[in-house]
C-alpha cells in the first residue's frame, strides 16, 4: 500500500487544495464555538471572529511568502533549511508531537459527540476504532485520492450552513447590538480563546508544494480558503447569538446542535441535529486525517524515512491516547485540555510561518524553481 504524499503521488488542483483547506479547518469542535466565543465576547462575540478573519488573512499573505521561496519544499523541510540540521529536527519533532496530541484530542472530541447524541450506549473503544479505522483508510490513500475525497465532503458544510438558513426567521439580530458594548479587551481575549480553532492552519505549507498551477493560482485557493471559513464561522456565531441571546449560551454548550434541532425544513425534515452529527463523520474524518498527515510528514522528516508502519504506528499511538484518557471524557474536560493547550496552539498558529520566513529573510535561504 502506498503511503500518502510520496514523491510520485499527482499534484493535486488549486480547488481540491480550498477544499483540504476548508475541512482542515471546519472539523467538529465547531459545534462549541458560539458558546466559546459568548464566554468573553457576549453580544460582541462576532466582532472577535473578525478579528480572527483578518488575522488569518494577513497569515496568508506570509504563508504564500513562505512558500515563493521554497515553492517545492514542505514546511518541515523549510524548517530545516532556515534552522539548520540539528536545531531544525528539534522544531520539527516538537512540531510533529503537538500535532499528534491534537490527534488525540479531535478524536476525543468526536468520541464524546457521538456517545453524547447518537451512541449513547456504544463502549468508546468501538467508537475509536468506527472513528480510526476509515481515517487510517484515508491517510495511506494517494493524495489525488484523498483530495477528491474532499472534495465531495465539503457539501457536507455547505448542507449544514443550508440548515442553518431556515432557523433565520426565528433570529433577532438585535442581541448583536449594540457594537462596543463589551470592552475589546475582552473582545480580543474571546478571539484568542476561538482561535485554536483554526489549529490545522500549517497544513496548507505541506499541500502547497503538492499542488499544480502557478503561486498566483495557489495564493488565490489559499485566500479564498480562509475566507470562506471565516465567514462560516462569522455565521454561526451570529446565528447562534440571534437565535438564542448570550444568557442562553451561557448553558447551552453545543449551541450549533440545539440550533439545529429546532429547524424544520420544508415542513417535515425534522432533528436535524441528530442528521447532522451523523454524517459530519465525513468531513470530520478529513480534519483528523490532516492533523495526523502533519505529525507524519514532520517525523518521517526527522528520521528521514517514510513507511506505512510509521503512520500506521501514530494511529496506535492516538487509539491508546483515547483508551488513557477516556475515564475523564466529559464536555468539562475537553473544555479544560483545550485551554491547557491554548499557549501552544498560539505559538503553532500565528508563529511558525513568522519565525520561518524571518529567518529564510535573515539568511537569505531562497530556492528557486
């Protein structure tokens, strides 16, 4: 079986690229993130996901910068070449680690939305294993494969914005208002809290030297892509807000989840909450696959090999990480671990690409086509 991301895999297009993007993002904590954003934002909480929306498309303009210097290296090869051997393995294998423990929680995170509304009686090794098993299909595919893959999930994001839609009746925009009511430094610090959400950011340098057509092409997927889930995110906060108010979101802990559940489309598609959930499996399983497709690339960097048993090892790793931690498994703890990891989603976020391309600039490390 061939391992993902080999040499001779196909290139993939600028359009399955804002797909990967697009799901590498939108994975299932999404579900929490009004009731996040409400925790300091209040009726504000949407003007921190605009914070967000232009943090993210200035990263763009860097990570595009990045990637024009070394248009056919990966980011941890990157790494390596800007830091140097010895300090650049180090980065990396930090890197790879942090994006293994993300592993571990986005599959906790699934474990308990699934035992939570759909298989409340189901033991959490199975629902492990339901999640694990397609997911270690998808990550040894060929990348071609697994970019068509997302290509045909993203229409699961585009049913549940679709859902949403019919709720906007209900909605009273006014308890967004008034604008500036809560103080931005609170403002700011609900946008820092939501922003581990777009934990999956890095995967863009390692598709982008995968990807055809030229870097205008690629910029455009990439600029497109974060703004799409920007305003993904901007609607559902204010959906959930509009619909429900902040005194309601201070208990409702899934907010998107009780939105849908109080939606009828045409009169008699009914608990689409329930529908939801189910075949959010879909593209969900693209977030996780991408999490384990960075901790891959960054380790086979390291050790510079690349095998199937080394990812099919990182799985196992991830299985027994969830068996470990499953007695404390409640919305409580997975809210805890992910404020404990908050620092170093910032730093994996909003400084690696930064810290990257200063020192290619410092060191004048440029590798032309």
């Amino acid at each position: 079986m061939m391992i993902t991301m080999q040499v001779k895999d196909k290139p993939i297009s600028p359009f399955q690229l804002y797909c990967i993007i697009i799901l590498s993002i939108t994975g299932i904590m999404m579900f929490s993130l009004p009731y996040i954003a409400n925790l300091y934002g209040r009726n504000n909480a949407w003007i921190s996901v605009i914070i967000l929306l232009i943090s993210f498309q200035l990263m763009c303009f860097l990570i595009i910068a990045l990637h024009k210097r070394f248009p056919e290296k990966d980011l941890f090869a990157i790494a390596e070449i800007v830091m140097g051997k010895v300090i650049g393995k180090i980065f990396n294998t930090l890197l790879s680690l942090y994006y293994l423990f993300i592993a571990v929680y986005v599959c906790l995170y699934g474990c308990f939305l699934t035992m939570e509304w759909i298989l409340p009686l189901t033991p959490k090794p199975v629902i492990y294993l339901i999640l694990l098993i397609p997911a270690l299909y998808l990550a040894m595919a060929q990348l071609d494969a697994f970019a068509r893959y997302n290509s045909i999930a993203i229409f699961i994001t585009i049913m549940l914005i679709f859902a949403i839609c019919f709720a906007i009746p209900d909605m009273k925009f006014s308890y967004l208002l008034p604008v500036g009511q809560v103080p931005l430094a609170k403002i700011f610090k609900g946008a820092i809290h939501i922003a581990p959400i777009y934990s999956g950011v890095n995967c863009i340098l390692i598709y982008l030297p995968k990807t055809s057509g030229t870097i205008k092409a690629k910029g455009k997927a990439v600029f497109y892509s974060l703004l799409t889930i920007s305003f993904i995110y901007l609607f559902i906060v204010s959906a959930c807000l509009a619909l429900l108010g902040t005194h309601a979101l201070d208990i409702v802990i899934m907010p998107v989840l009780y939105l849908l559940k109080t939606v009828t489309i045409f009169s008699f598609f009914e608990r689409l909450d329930i529908f939801m959930i189910s075949v959010w499996l879909i593209p969900s399983l693209s977030a996780f696959v991408i999490y384990m497709h960075l901790a891959f690339t960054g380790l086979t960097q390291v050790i510079q090999k690349k095998n199937k048993m080394i990812l099919l090892s990182l799985f196992i790793f991830v299985f027994l990480g969830c068996l470990a931690t499953q007695s404390k498994l409640s919305i409580y703890s997975l809210h805890e671990g992910r404020s404990l990891m908050l620092p170093y989603n910032c730093i994996a976020m909003f400084g690696v690409t930064p810290i990257l391309l200063i020192l290619a600039v410092i060191r004048k490390k440029n590798i032309s086509r």
